[in-house]
C-alpha cells in the first residue's frame, strides 16, 4: 500500500495488525521508489476541504486545492509503476482531476478495456 501523505502513513498502520496473515508492505511514494509488488494500492485520498478537527462539520471546513506532495509527476509515477500484476487507485477523483496528469490517468482508467472505475457515491445508498 502507498499514500503520498505522510500522515496517513500512520492511520494505515493499524491495518497490519487487523490483518495479521496479509503480507501488508505499507509506505510513502518516495520510500517504495524501486520496489515492484504484485500488488499495489496507492491511495492518493486527500480532500477539496481541510478540516480543523475530526467532527467539524463539512460546511464549516475551508476550501483546499493544493494537493500537496502529490503534485510532483514524478511521485505519480513512481506511485503507478510499481505494481506487476493489480493496481488500485483509491481517492478523490473530484480533487485530482483538477490537476491535467490525474485526469489523464483517469480517463485512461475509465476508457481502457482492463480498467475498473467505480465511484463511492454509487454505494453509499445501497
């Protein structure tokens, strides 16, 4: 699993305990630059709003457009080309498709025979 943000590094974590018999390798972008896994997620899960603390209110969260240490093309790739066999993307599409690259890589996802796009907003009411 790689994140871009170092923060949620840590919120991750947690998941290796969860689930003990998973060979989980969680990192940063620029500490998986030259290692490959069958397996890659890549969340790149950031938001158009920043909030203060965790139960403020989404109206009272201010606007976001930086997206931080994903800005860098070069950290994207290295986040997409590390996978050999299944990669998946989790995140914001909303937010990264403001930048031209994520949108790019989005509609190649949407348009390509191999590619799954799925929208969280399509299962939040099931």
């Amino acid at each position: 699993m790689i994140t871009f943000y170092g923060a949620q590094l840590f919120r991750l974590f947690p998941l290796r305990t969860k689930f003990p018999t998973l060979p989980l390798r969680i990192s940063t972008v620029d500490r998986f630059q030259g290692m490959e896994r069958n397996i890659i997620i890549v969340s790149t899960v950031r938001s158009d709003l920043l909030a203060i603390s965790e139960d403020q209110l989404p109206e009272q969260c201010e606007s976001q457009l930086s997206m931080g240490f994903a800005e860098f093309p070069n950290r994207l790739n290295v986040a997409l080309s590390r996978a050999k066999r299944l990669l998946i993307i989790v995140g914001n599409a909303n937010h990264f498709s403001k930048e031209r690259i994520y949108l790019n890589v989005l509609e190649t996802i949407k348009q390509s025979p191999h590619g799954l796009y799925l929208n969280a907003n399509d299962f939040i009411h099931l």
